[in-house]
C-alpha cells in the first residue's frame, strides 16, 4: 500500500432512515477499504455548523443544518490507498440525478438534500472532519486478512 490516507465517511439521516447503512458499508468494504472506526450519533447544532462551515450563507445552509441534525447518522472512518479520492468516487456527484449509475448516490437516490452519505472532499478535509467526530484514539490499526489481495 502506497498512499495510505484516512477519510471521514457519513451515513446521514436519510441513509439510516432508508436502511443503507450495511448498502454503504459494503460498498466500501467491496472496494477493499478498511473501516477503522464507526459511531452512531445524532449531531448537535454545533457540530453541524462546524462541520458544515464552508456552506454558511448558502441558501441551502439552514435546510442542510437542519436534516442533519434531525435524526441519527452513522459516522466512519475508512483508511486504504487514495482513500479519500477512492470514496468520493464511490460516492457519486452532489446531485444524484447527475451522479453516475453504479455510484452510490447515482443508484440509491433523487435529490440533492438527500445524498444519502458524506464523504470528505480532499485530505485536509479528511483531518479536519475526523478531528470533528472523533479522539484521538478513537480508531484501530490494524492489517486486513485481504490487503496482500489488494496490493502488490
Ligand atoms: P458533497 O456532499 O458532495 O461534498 P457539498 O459539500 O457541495 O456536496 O454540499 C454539502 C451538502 O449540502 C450536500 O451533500 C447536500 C447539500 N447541498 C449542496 N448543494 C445543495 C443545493 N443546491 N440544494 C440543497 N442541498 C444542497
Ligand atoms: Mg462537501
């Protein structure tokens, strides 16, 4: 494994409502990601508003705030090689009615307030938003049965 990265992986709201928790994390898992921590939480205004920052102002931001405080997501950190390009890939575009077919986003759902999943958006993000939802400590190393499959 070259370039090891860490990325910050949300199942939002409507994932968990619509029971695609086990869907996200299969497709992940399928790809050969490594889940290195999972918690189910209901986020806090607070937390939103940081972690949602760069939105502010949006004509979106309080609708966003909003639904994603609503109800309880499920929120990981997947580590592998180009982890972070890797899922965003997986992910599929913002609004699901341009996201390619065989994405998650591009498969599962219709509207752009309701994607289904978060997942962060370069590696500075990927710090950042762990560094957010989780301690330091909060995540394990260890080597997957399957990497010497995945990797030369
Ligand atoms: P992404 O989640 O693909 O990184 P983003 O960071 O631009 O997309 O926006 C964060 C979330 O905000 C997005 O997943 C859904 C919501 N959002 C973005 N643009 C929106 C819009 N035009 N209308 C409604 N919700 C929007
Ligand atoms: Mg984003």
């Amino acid at each position: 494994m070259e370039t090891r990265e860490r990325t910050f992986l949300m199942v939002k709201p409507d994932g968990v409502q619509r029971g695609l928790v086990g869907e996200v994390i299969s497709r992940m898992e399928n790809k050969g990601l490594k889940l290195v921590s999972m918690k189910m939480m209901q986020i806090s205004s607070d937390l939103a508003a940081r972690h949602y920052g760069e939105h502010k102002g949006k004509p979106f931001y309080d609708g966003l705030i909003e639904f994603i405080t609503s109800a309880p997501v499920v929120a990981m950190i997947w580590e592998g090689d180009d982890a972070v390009e890797m899922s965003r890939a997986l992910i599929g575009a913002t609004d699901p009615r341009k996201a390619a077919p065989g994405t998650i986003r591009g498969d599962l759902a219709v509207f752009t307030g309701k994607n289904i999943v978060h997942g962060s958006d370069s590696l500075e993000s990927a710090d950042r938003e762990i560094g957010l939802f989780f301690n330091d400590n909060e995540f394990y190393s260890y080597k997957l049965a399957q990497e010497d499959s995945l990797y030369d």
